[in-house]
C-alpha cells in the first residue's frame, strides 16, 4: 500500500505529468499551473459553472481585495486573523486580500431591496481566495497558500427554506462526485459539525439558534439516509456545518469543504427582504460548495486516478502518430481537425520510432492515440488505439471525432 499511494503521490504525478510546479522566487504554497494543469483546472471551473447554472445559481464576480472594515463587520477578522495575509495600505486606509467571499456576497445583496417572491437567491463564484498557512502545514496541492473555491451563498426567506436549500446542495454535491467515479462511504462521508453553547470566544452566542439550526441540518442528514458522524466544537463561529471529508491517497482526512448553515451573518449585515405582507423580515443563509477548491480536487483527483484522468479531463484527449514523416502532412490535416472540433490533441511528429512514440502516450496517460501511415492515408481514415481498452481498429475521422465529443459531452 505504501508502494501505490507514492505512485499515485499528486506531488509526485504532478511534476512527472507536467501539471503544475512550485517556485521559492514565487513564494511557498502558491501554485504555478502548466498548460497541461490548466487545460484541467478550466474543465472544472467549466463542470462547476455548468451544474450549478442548471440548478438555479447566478454566477457573480467580487474582487479578490476588500477593506479590512468588511471582515471586522462580518466577525472573521477577530476569529481568522491568524490565517489572513497582513493588512495593506492604501491611502490611509487598511485593505486585506480576501480569506472568504461571503462579506462580499452579502454587500451584494444589500445593493438592492429584494420581496419574498425572489427568494432564495443562489449567489455563485469561482472565487480566488488567499489565506495564511503556516509554512509546515503547506502540502502540494492540498493546502496552499492561494486557491479558487467553488463558493456560494444561499439567502433564504426561512429556516426551513434553508434546510431544503442545504439538502439540494448535497444532491448537487453527490452529482457532481458520481461524475468523478466518488462513491459515498468510500472516497467521502459527511460529518455534522457542532458548536459549544458554552464557548462564546469562539462561537456567536444564540443558544435557541443553535439548537434549532443543528436539529435542521440533522433532519436533512436523516432524511437521506447518509450515515454520518457528530463532532463537537467543529462547527464555525455563525453556525453548525456539514463538512464532506476526504482521504488523500496516504490516508490522512481532510474537511474538503462544506454546507453551513448561518444565523449570525444575517444580523451582521442586516440581510432581509420584504414579506408578503409588507413587512422587513430576517433571512437565513446557506454557505456551500460545489466541488471545494479547485486546487484541492484536483490533488484529489489525481490521486484517484493515478494521473490516468477520464478523456473530459485528460489535458491531451489524443495523441496523432505518424508512422514516419513521409505521413506528416496527412498527420498534421487530422489533428487541425480535431482541434477545430474542441478536443485537446497534440502531434507527434519527432523522428521516433512508432513504438517509442507509443510508449510516451502510455507514459503520459493520453485516453487516445491515432496511427497514421500507408494504410490510413489510402483509405482516409486512422487506426484508433484506447489507454484501457486498446486497439480499436480502423474508423473515419468523422467516425472517431463524432464518437470522442459525445464521451466528452456526457463527461463519461
């Protein structure tokens, strides 16, 4: 086992696959992604973006930079501190690169008034956040520096709206893992995290809220039939969460991200809307995410796959391989045509033997790879040949091209 999980190492994959690199003169935990990393990284922005459109979020953009007076406001400033980069100044005023996006999401809101009717609003954003990790806590990937989260925010006109709300998050949640191949019990699991009545240093104090909002998040738990674990003073200051924790490949647990449920922030920022009976009402929020940060799915994902990642994904689909040059041109007219179909496809056209350039698509985890010689220049076609499932014959390019978008398309 420790043989495998050093195999399928993201620290490891990642630089033997070109996916991404570190640099001291950049600074540490502050990831440089490669052309090959990057192609995956907007895949999952793209999935992300894509999914959540379908289920009602409206996507927005905020800036990655704030006054420091909207974290004293919010309550993050005294109870993450540590985690924040220092403030900065300008013109006499303290700004500070953001650690979180709802402060901003809740600015947002307040830029208009909002009816009942309108509720929930699903205020969505890849959001580059940036927090202080301590030097020996940085981890490849896993634990960064700066990283793009997969955020939301959730305003709800009841507490019950927003535990149907939390409960929609976890479909969506449980969606979007089915895609990755993730099963429930085994790759994750959900745990419900709880406050401390007693602790109001780190906690907001409303006994009454707690309690009704940690009984809601355990009937939404219930209710699916999920089994789950409770886990004291693990909640955050404004509200209990329902963390979905992962293994990475060496065993070791992390709280990849998480839906919570919020009572505090609407009496921060004054967050209400106009009921149906024309009257100010308070609302609720739901803090979740999709997928978490992207950087850390991505270690995740690399290790589940051992680099081997699934053709929608894989930062080359297909590989074009001349048998010699005499075949280039041919070579050169079949991969215009696939890259002008969408798909990530690179040439081979070095002096290699068939067999080596063969054996460097294996080594690289390309999904595909076409061989172009006599045969396949007479009859306009190309011989297709599979990572898995291996030689698949002579197709049309048309063939192939109509075939490959469609696994893309479904991301199957």
């Amino acid at each position: 086992m420790s043989d495998e999980a050093n195999e399928r190492d993201h620290k490891k994959l990642g630089k033997e696959l070109d996916l991404f690199t570190f640099s001291d003169t950049v600074g540490k935990g502050l990831p440089l992604f490669t052309p090959k990393g990057a192609a995956i990284y907007r895949e999952l922005e793209k999935f992300v973006v894509e999914e959540e459109t379908k289920r009602g979020y409206t996507h927005v953009k905020t800036p990655d930079i704030a006054k420091l007076d909207l974290y004293k406001k919010s309550g993050h400033y005294p109870h993450y501190k540590d985690s924040m980069y220092a403030p900065i100044i300008i013109d006499d005023e303290e700004f500070m690169l953001r650690p979180m996006t709802c402060p901003h999401h809740f600015e947002l809101f307040l830029s208009k008034p909002h009816s009942y009717r309108e509720l929930p609003v699903r205020f969505a954003e890849l959001a580059q956040l940036y927090r202080y990790e301590q030097s020996g806590e940085l981890m490849g990937l896993q634990r960064v520096r700066t990283f793009c989260l997969a955020d939301a925010h959730i305003i709800c006109a009841s507490e019950e709206q927003a535990a149907d709300e939390a409960g929609k998050a976890l479909d969506l949640i449980e969606h979007m893992a089915g895609v990755f191949g993730l099963e429930y019990g085994k790759d994750y699991r959900y745990r419900l995290s709880l406050g401390n009545r007693s602790n109001t240093e780190k906690y907001y104090k409303n006994d009454a809220a707690w309690e009704k909002s940690e009984g809601l998040l355990r009937e939404v738990l219930q209710r699916r039939g999920s089994e789950f674990e409770e886990a004291r003073d693990e909640a955050a200051f404004y509200g209990p969460k329902i963390d979905i924790q992962m293994k990475n490949v060496n065993g070791k647990e992390d709280t990849a991200f998480t839906v919570q449920y919020d009572f505090c922030m609407p009496d921060r920022f004054d967050l209400s809307y106009i009921g149906s009976d024309g009257e100010k009402k308070r609302a609720f929020v739901i803090h979740r995410s999709s997928i978490g940060a992207i950087e850390r799915i991505m270690a995740f994902l690399i290790e589940k796959y051992a680099g081997a990642f699934p053709t929608w994904l894989a930062p080359v689909q297909v590989k074009v391989l001349p048998i010699s040059e005499k075949y280039a041109a041919y070579a050169q007219g079949v991969s215009a045509a696939l890259k002008d179909a969408g798909i990530r496809v690179e040439l081979d056209n070095s002096n290699e033997s068939l067999g080596k350039k063969v054996r460097n698509a294996k080594v690289e985890k390309v999904p595909y790879w076409l061989v172009v010689g006599d045969a396949e220049v007479e009859a306009q076609n190309v011989t297709v040949e599979h990572r898995e499932r291996g030689k698949m014959g002579a197709q049309s390019l048309t063939e192939f091209q109509k075939t490959l978008t469609e696994e893309i398309k479904n991301r199957s």
